[in-house]
C-alpha cells in the first residue's frame, strides 16, 4: 500500500468536495474499508459534503463519517442507517468511514469530547444522524427544484431517486451534488415521523461485514509504513515495578534488531521485523525495581477486602433504616461475594502505528477516546496538537480496553519515537501476553452482603458493602466523581427498580499499584451478579417464586423493568417451576445504560460444572434502529458474560506476579459451550439507548440461579472454576 493511500496530512484526493458547512474535513484515510473516495475542499465541487458527516460523491455514493469507532458493536451500520432515513438513500449506497480525532466537529455529545464508550454511540447521535442526513436531503431536494424550475415540495425522494412525477424527471444524488452545493443548509431540517421509517428498525446488512470477512477491511496491525520498525516493549511483570538497571549485550546482537532504549514504560526493542523484536526482548536482562509494586496475592487482596468491608465505607444509597430491619427480621442471610481481576482479551491487541515528519505526527491506532490520544502524544513529543493527526482504524474488539483515560498506548509509542529521534515510522505492537500481563483490569471486588426476612418472607433489611478501587480517581475521569465517590464502582447496587423500604449501599474504596479500567458492562458486570443472586436467596428463602417475587418488588414506576421481566417468562415458558427433569433454570432482571434485560438459563450439570443449554432474552433498549444488530450484541454480551463467570480470571500469585498469560491459562469460552439465545425485542417509542454492553450483567446471575435451583450449590466466588472446579 502506498503512502498516500494511508496519509490525511498530504491532501491528495481522488475527488473533492462541493461545500463543508461551517467545518473543513481533512483528507480521509481509505485505510478502513476503501470505499469513499477522499476530497479536498479546496478543489472542484464533484463531491456534496452539507455538513461533518455527510458527503455525496458523483456516482451516488453516500459515506457517513463516523465519530465512534467501530471495534463490532456497529456503530457503522446503525449511525449510516440514521442518516440513510432521513436522506431516504437507497441502502446499496451508503458507505461509512471513521472520522478524524476532532473534538469540535465529533464530540459525543454525552462526554463533552470525542469518544466511544458507555454504550453512547446511537443515544447521543440518534437526532444529530438524523438531522445530518434530513439537512443534506432538502438541499438536494432545493437544487433539484431550482435546476427543473419545479416547487420542492413537489418532489420526491425515494431510494435514492429524486423525482418530479408530473415532468417527469428524475435523478440520482450524484448529478446534482453540484448544484447542491449552492443551496442553504436548513437550521432545523424537518425529521420523519416513526410511523414513516423505511430502512430504521429492520435488518439492513452490516456495511463492513464484506471487508471484514473477505480480509479487506484494515486494522491497525495492517497499517504498514515505509522503512517503518517494529517495537516491542519489557514491561513489569509486577504491577507498579519499574526497570532497576539491564543489560542488553546479547540483545542488541540479535539479527534485525536496530536499537534498544528505556523508556518509562519499560525497555523498548527496536526491529526490521516483528520476529527480530520479539527475540532481542527475550534476550534482555532486566533488574526489576519492585519497591512500589503490588507484591500481595488475589488471596491476600480478597482477605484484605474483606475486612475492608467489615471495618465499613461510605455511604451511596440509603432508605429507611436498614440496621434496623435486619436485626429486627425473622431470618437474616449473608453472602460475601468475590469477583476476580478480569482481562479484556480482545482478539486484537493493542498496537498502534505512528510516523514523524519534520516535527509532525501522525498516528493510526483504534483509539477509543482521540480526544484523550491526541494531546497525550503531542504533550509526549513536547509538539503543537494542531501538529497531530489520527486516524481512527478499526479494532478487533475493546470491552473496554481501548477506552484508556491515562492514554497510556498513545503515550507509550509517543515515548519510542521520542527516544528515536527524527523522522520515522514505527510499530507498537503488544502481544497475548503483554496484553494480558499489562493491568488495566476489571477491578477485584468485594461485595459483603447482609438480608433481612420477616415470619411471612419479605425483605425488611438490605445491606451490600461494595469493596474495590476506583477506576476513575487519579485520572481525567477524576472530576465525573461525586464528592469523592466513583459511581462506577457501585453503578447497579444503587438505584435498583425494587422497592425495599430499608436499604444501604456503602462503597470502601481500596488502592493498589494494578492498573484498573472499564470492562463491559463496568461496575455492572459485578453489581448484576451479586444483587440478583442474593435477591435469588431471598426470595427462595421467602419461599417466593422468582419471577413473581421480582414482580411482586417492582416499584410502581419501573413498568420497563417490569415490560422485560413479563416478556422473558412468556418467551422462556415460565411457569414457576425451576427444575424440570435434568434441567434447572434461573432468572435474573437488570438495567445498565439505561437499556432493560431481563434473562432465563436454562443448565443442566455436566460432571460437577454447570452447561449453558439456553438462554431467553427481553430487551428494551428505545426504538430498535438495527434489530439485528441488537440481537448480535445481546448475544456477544451474553457470550461474554457467560465465559467471565464459568472461567475467567487474573490472578496474583506469591509476590504479585501475574499467574494468566495467554488463553491456555486464561480459559475463554468455547463456540461448543455457546448456547442457543433468544432475544425478545421490546417494541418502544422511546430514543434509543445503549445495547453493546446491557445484554452482559444478567446473564452471571441467571446462571448461577439456575445452578443453585438443579444442584443447591450457592456461588459465590466467581469464576465458577474456583468453587466447583473446572
């Protein structure tokens, strides 16, 4: 590939732009799937851009520039499919392409700043897609008007035709992009009614799903530079240790490799290829430094935990008198729950290419957050941001991974250019195990629980201690906390659709030199879990059913929560009883992102260890722009949630060294251990909210409920492997 098809800074275009409203785009990289043709503003007017996003080249093609990245949550279809509606484009025609690191034209409008994450995507761009492609509809509709000398609103757009019934004319976008351009972009452009939707909620294919299974589509690892080096990094294998002294004799002697420098990070081992990196990195001799380091076990960390949330924390939800209800209740039940460090293990690890011409940079990489990425690196490199360019690749999956507040890849390749010096291209590439050692983990977290049931089994008390660190303190993301409080650490435990007339939820933060950060679903992948097993306990010891009894709970206003929890017991057959044969089947409800799940397993026991042999599913997530991409990530999210409990986990052992390295360690659910999934799509006038992380934090619960309900067993140390065995 040569440079210029990878380059935004050189502008050379193979076709241009007829007008960019208030915004000038920068040359797009055809890096991601090759399918619009990049511009220059400055040049003929053969190529219709109305606004940021959207760009009407003469054979009729529409891209979207999409401001979230693309790791297969689906931003690309969904995003397109917004503005296809409102544009009324033919579905054949539409295109997507990453758009730049640029935060005044692609700030997610729910952080201030452009980034991926939350599951924001489609809720805070639903109307500004829509608005994007009804803008660029009326001007073609206002050109075709002026261009026939015919009324607008005599004309009509359909499937990428304009027409003109009683003239008879007709045309294509791409005809009268030019003419197009001329015409005023309309403040507030008329949006179609939900009852006239054509393309928005039904099944449109995936855009990348061609490239991406034909071996076009390009990511990060495929992005290669002229005279470009491969790096690799020596990272601690301790958390918090740094580089005491090393020797790098026999390295530097390895074939291939051409430098080797400290950095912060580590020991950097510069190559002319990958195998030559690798092998010079196994060659080095490295004193570690571990002074600072995180020498205690999971086991001593739990243990610590644990009497961490006796000695009591802060409060972040309270009702009614909780103390009061338990120690006056009937039957008071307990539960320590623990949940291991988790790995993102994203099929791709993290990489990222950058390339240094005259005291600029240009960066590819799957950067989650470019808002972060690129004053990290110019701040690295002591350079103007004006003087950074990103392109935003595809990524082979995140969970989380690539939503880094400290920035730390764009610091790191900044740090091996820097210590290069001049002009040049290089590689970052970290492997399975760099990528799996390297921290940045879900947190291990302690959850102390405490029930309370009076003579006729109702809950009179509730109490959940909430143990682990913050994953926003000590970073950018410092200032979303809440007087001190980060609500991702407890976000799920608090505000739950139950009516529980005495409750308290304390939070008891605890530090440790490893690394933490978002992993799907983030606090909810452990609040879902331990709320709804131990609400599971309750009830069964309540002698209540666990369907009705949650019914029962529901607070007058969560008819949402109550919508999802109906339509799983009709889809799964509900009918109270939990063990059918050689079958146990277990429920559980929860809201995350402000979408709605609901979930029954059904398992059966295979040797000692629970099989997954069905899940049902009911998900309200607002107006279902892509269904099935809805149904693809409740799956995935499914998937992923199911492997997290049975399997995953890192743990520490003597000393604090990383025990997991690679997937032979590190057990990922298997497609034979896939279940079949049923996913019931609640129909909802409401705007659409997320759906790539939602489908994750019930589908633990319900699956511990299921197993406890067939065998007695209650789990609570997750992974299920450490309590029942593998």
């Amino acid at each position: 590939m040569s440079h210029a098809t990878l380059s935004r800074r050189g502008f050379l275009a193979t076709a241009s732009a007829g007008l960019v409203i208030g915004v000038v785009l920068p040359v797009k990289s055809r890096a991601q799937s090759g399918a619009a043709q990049a511009f220059d503003p400055s040049s003929d007017a053969s190529t219709f851009a109305p606004n940021a996003f959207v760009r009407v080249a003469p054979d009729d093609t529409v891209t979207v520039m999409i401001k979230h990245i693309e790791f297969g949550q689906g931003p690309n279809t969904g995003l397109s499919t917004l503005v296809a509606e409102e544009l009324d484009a033919d579905w054949s025609q539409m295109r997507a392409e990453s758009a730049p690191a640029d935060d005044a034209l692609y700030a997610n409008s729910l952080f201030g700043l452009q980034g991926t994450g939350g599951s924001t995507a489609m809720a805070n761009s639903y109307m500004q897609m829509r608005k994007a492609g009804a803008a660029a509809r009326a001007m073609l509709v206002d050109a075709a008007a002026q261009e026939w000398g015919v009324p607008a609103s005599e004309i009509t757009v359909s499937k990428g035709q304009i027409a003109h019934a009683a003239s008879g004319k007709t045309s294509g976008f791409g005809a009268l992009a030019e003419k197009a351009a001329t015409m005023t972009a309309p403040a507030e452009p008329v949006l179609k009614k939900a009852a006239d939707f054509v393309l928005i909620g039904t099944d449109v294919p995936k855009l990348d799903t061609k490239t991406k299974t034909n071996g076009q589509a390009m990511f990060t690892m495929d992005v290669y530079r002229d005279g470009m080096e491969t790096v690799v990094v020596a990272h601690p294998q301790k958390m918090g240790a740094v580089v005491a002294s090393y020797d790098d004799a026999e390295a530097i002697n390895v074939a291939g490799v051409t430098a080797i420098r400290q950095i912060p990070q580590g020991i950097a081992v510069y190559a002319k290829n990958t195998a030559a990196a690798l092998k010079g990195r196994d060659a080095l001799k490295i004193t570690w430094d571990d002074s600072n380091a995180e020498t205690r076990s999971s086991e001593e960390i739990y243990a610590d935990f644990s009497k961490a949330a006796d000695a009591g924390g802060r409060s972040a939800e309270e009702a009614g008198d909780a103390m009061a209800g338990i120690d006056g209740a009937a039957q008071v039940i307990e539960a320590e729950f623990q949940f291991p460090y988790l790995a993102h293990a994203a099929l791709e690890p993290l990489d990222a290419v950058i390339e240094m011409t005259d005291g600029k940079a240009e960066l590819w990489m799957g950067s989650q957050f470019p808002s972060l990425d690129k004053p990290t690196l110019a701040q690295t490199l002591g350079i103007d941001p004006a003087d950074v360019a990103i392109n935003v690749m595809l990524a082979g999956g995140s969970f989380g991974r690539r939503a880094q507040p400290t920035a730390h890849v764009a610091a790191e390749i900044g740090e091996i250019a820097k210590a290069a010096g001049g002009n040049g291209s290089w590689k970052l590439l970290w492997t399975r195990e760099d990528d799996m050692t390297g921290g940045y983990y879900r947190p291990l977290t302690v959850h102390k629980m405490r029930g309370g049931l009076d003579a006729d089994g109702n809950i009179v008390g509730w109490h959940n201690v909430v143990v682990n660190q913050s994953i926003m303190a000590g970073g950018p993301m410092a200032a979303m906390m809440q007087d001190g409080m980060d609500p991702t650490s407890y976000e799920g435990a608090t505000k739950m659709p139950y009516d529980l007339a005495n409750l308290k939820v304390d939070w008891v933060r605890q530090d440790s030199p490893v690394t933490v950060l978002w992993w799907r679903s983030v606090g909810h992948s452990h609040t879902g879990y331990a709320t709804e097993v131990f609400l599971d306990q309750l009830l069964e010891a309540g002698g209540k059913d666990p369907v009705q009894g949650r019914l029962d709970l529901l607070k007058g206003d969560m008819g949402r929560d109550r919508a999802v929890l109906e339509k799983v017991a009709e889809i799964a057959g509900w009918d109270g009883t939990k063990v059918r044969g050689d079958r146990g089947y277990g429920v559980a409800l929860h809201e995350s992102f402000n979408t709605y799940v609901a979930q029954i397993v059904e398992v059966s026991d295979n040797n000692g260890f629970p099989k997954v042999e069905k899940i049902w599913c009911a998900v309200d997530c607002g107006i279902a722009v892509n269904p099935n991409v809805i149904r693809a990530q409740i799956e995935g999210g499914a998937g992923y949630g199911l492997g997290s409990v049975l399997f995953d986990q890192v743990t520490l052992g003597d000393g604090g060294t990383i025990m997991e390295r690679n997937f032979d360690t590190y057990r990922m659910l298997r497609i034979n251990e896939m279940p079949e999934v049923e996913v019931a799509i609640i129909q909802s006038d409401n705007d659409p909210t997320g759906i790539g992380e939602p489908g994750l934090p019930p589908v633990g619960p319900a699956i511990a409920n299921a197993w406890r309900a067939l065998t007695g067993q209650n789990i609570t140390k997750l992974p299920f492997t450490k309590s029942v065995g593998a």
